[in-house]
C-alpha cells in the first residue's frame, strides 16, 4: 500500500500495510505547515522516510511530531525522528513521565518486545485543549480514557472536518491507566464535534459523518455506555 491523501491537507503516510505491521496509523496534515500525528513503533522508520519523500516531503518539512499518548505503537518512531531528523515532540503532560522514563511497562513496549529509550517531550501539553498552526488551525483535546493523557485532534480544511482518533476504540487495562467512565464522556465530545473523516489509529479512515458517529457508537455499546 502507498501513502494517499484522505482528502485535501490530510496524507496517511504509515500504518500497518504502509510501514510495518506494528505500527499504528501514521497521519501528516499540511494546510501550509506540516505536522505530523503519531510515530508508529519504530521499526519502519525507513519506509516513514520513504513514503514522506513519494508525497513530496522530506523531514525537514515537518514542524511538529504530536504523540496522541504514550503506548510504543505511537511514539516507538519518536526517538529517530527527535535524534536523527531534529524534529521537535509533544505529548500531554499525563502521558510524558512514560516516554520520557522510557517506561517497558505503561508505554507497553513489553508487549512489543522493543526497547524505547527515555526520551524529550519539547512541548508538554497541559489542560484540555489547545491548537497549533498547521496552515489552518489544528486542535487538539485531552481524551483520556485508554489512557490518562491520551488526545484527539480536529482540523478543518475548508471541505471537511476531520478528527484524528487514535485508539479511541481501546483496549481498556488497569496497566494503563484506563479509565472507562473518562473514555465515555471522551466519546461524546468527540461525537458532538460532528466531523466529516476519522483518522482511525489501527483501523485507517472511517467515513462519512454518519459512519463516523455510528463507529464510536457501536463502541460505546459495546462497553454498555449506550
Ligand atoms: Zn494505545
Ligand atoms: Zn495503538
């Protein structure tokens, strides 16, 4: 599978069939700013760089490397992008101490049998909201749930708002920090932002409105929250 654009603005450029299989979806939006969303698990990092360079961009390009939370399937990619491209990292503050004490345990990295080194957050993101430039403003949420500092962000590119919601399916462990009562009142914030695409972190785009509200729907049945 090669990178594509999920509409204007908006490029899948990793995930498990673009760049490794243990990596989450890998997302750039460039409204006149690139910034990238999630790292994946760090053992495609070749492929990263390739699928970047066949959509026209180099790392350099990239302003910003948002971490959506902390598990190693998102941020296992950071440590190369940070040390070898130079590319500044942010994560909620909830989520940091893991990447940054290089945590096996709560950032997962166990499971995947990878080891992450300890790594610097440049930009610790506190509270519930807030936004950056990305050509067109790019927000972000907290929505804990799957995990304590886990967020969402929202871009509007004129035509469609679309919502990039990694994880937000779960699993849910007490390992984690999962929080189920946070991760339904996350739901309905993020169901009340009526976006237009999901940018799902494992199971790719999810379309239209209707798809997309039905989607995070069918999981807050599945858990009895609806
Ligand atoms: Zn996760
Ligand atoms: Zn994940």
């Amino acid at each position: 599978m090669k990178p594509f654009a999920v509409c204007e603005g908006v490029f899948q450029v990793g995930g498990p069939e673009l760049t490794a299989p243990d990596d989450c979806c890998i997302y750039l939006v460039d409204l006149g700013k690139p910034i990238l969303i999630d790292a994946g698990a760090g053992r495609g990092m070749r492929k990263l760089l390739q699928n970047l360079e066949d959509i026209g961009y180099s790392p350099r390009d990239i302003s910003l490397v948002v971490l959506t939370h902390c598990h190693i399937d998102h941020v296992g990619g950071a440590p190369y992008l940070a040390e070898e491209c130079g590319l500044p990292l942010a994560i909620h503050e909830l989520d940091a101490p893991p990447v940054e004490e290089g945590d096996a345990r709560r950032t997962a990295a166990s499971w995947y049998g990878i080891d992450l080194p300890p790594l610097t957050i440049k930009h610790r993101l506190r509270g519930e909201e807030g936004e950056w430039d990305a050509g067109a403003t790019l927000r972000w949420l907290h929505t804990p749930g799957h995990t304590p500092g886990s967020i969402s962000l929202y871009v509007n590119n004129g035509l469609y708002t679309v919502l990039f919601g990694q994880d937000i399916h779960g699993p849910f462990y007490a390992s984690f920090g999962s929080d189920l009562d946070a991760w339904d009142a996350s739901m309905r914030k993020l169901i009340d932002l009526r976006a237009d695409i999901l940018c799902e972190g494992h199971f790719g785009v999810v379309r239209p409105a209707s798809e997309l509200r039905r989607y995070i729907e069918d999981y807050l049945r599945n858990y009895g929250r609806l």
